[in-house]
C-alpha cells in the first residue's frame, strides 16, 4: 500500500467513525434506564416488604426489562466497546442487587435506611456506563 492510499484509507475509516461513533449514544438511554428500573425495583421491593410489593416489583421489571431489551434490538449501530462495557456494567450490578436483597430481606425487612442507598447504589454500574458511552460518542464528533 502506497502512502497515498494508506491516507485515503484512513480518512475513511475517520469519517466513518464520525459518522457511526454517535449513533451509539442509544447504550446511554440504556444504562440510565436499566438503573432506574433497578433503583425502582428494589425500593419496591423492600420498602414494601410484602409477597404482593415482591410481585409488583417483578411485574414492572419484566415490563421494564422487555422495553429496554426491544429497544437495544432495534439499534443499527453498537457502540464502541460494546460487550466489554455492558459486561461490567451488569457484572458489577448483580452483586450490589443481589447483596441488597438477600441482606435486606434477612436484616432490614421494610427498613428504608437499608433499601434507599442500596437502591441508588444499585443504579450506579449501568449509569456509569452509560456516561462512557456518552463521553466516547463526543469525542467521536
């Protein structure tokens, strides 16, 4: 490949990365959302403290879940680093989810001291991820 065309090669991987670099902000929406469903779910969940907030929880999660699933199956474009990000972002949640339940079912039944932090703490990984994704996007414009 001679100089030239490595130049011109390169400028178009450069506009296409300009190009297709924004389009994977949806992640973001994605990140934000999945937290808030989370956040929501274990306030549900354990301020309640009852068989029937257990069901409602469940209900708007799978309600929830199924519309950010549908809508990331309707994006054309991943965004960059895709499987890495989203990996860490729900490996480091299940553990703070799952602590908060299985803690705050056995300890701290219907105690909002417990089940407010561990709510928003629980929102923290997927919005963090979402924040890179938004910062990554930006830098590709």
């Amino acid at each position: 490949m001679h100089s030239e065309e490595a130049q011109d090669a390169l400028e178009r991987a450069r506009a296409m990365q300009a190009k297709v670099g924004p389009r994977g902000r949806w992640y973001a929406v994605y990140g934000f959302g999945f937290g808030l469903t989370s956040m929501v779910l274990l306030l549900i969940i354990g301020i309640s403290g009852t068989v029937t907030g257990v069901l409602v929880g469940l209900a708007f999660y799978l309600v929830m879940l199924t519309a950010l699933i549908l809508y990331s199956r309707r994006q054309p474009v991943q965004p960059l680093g895709y499987a890495k990000l989203h990996n860490w972002g729900t490996g480091v949640w299940a553990p703070v989810y799952a602590t908060a339940v299985v803690a705050g079912s056995i300890f701290f039944q219907g105690e909002p001291a417990w089940w407010v932090p561990m709510a928003v703490l629980s929102a923290v990984p997927t919005s963090v991820a979402a924040l890179v994704v938004l910062r990554r996007s930006r830098s590709a414009q």
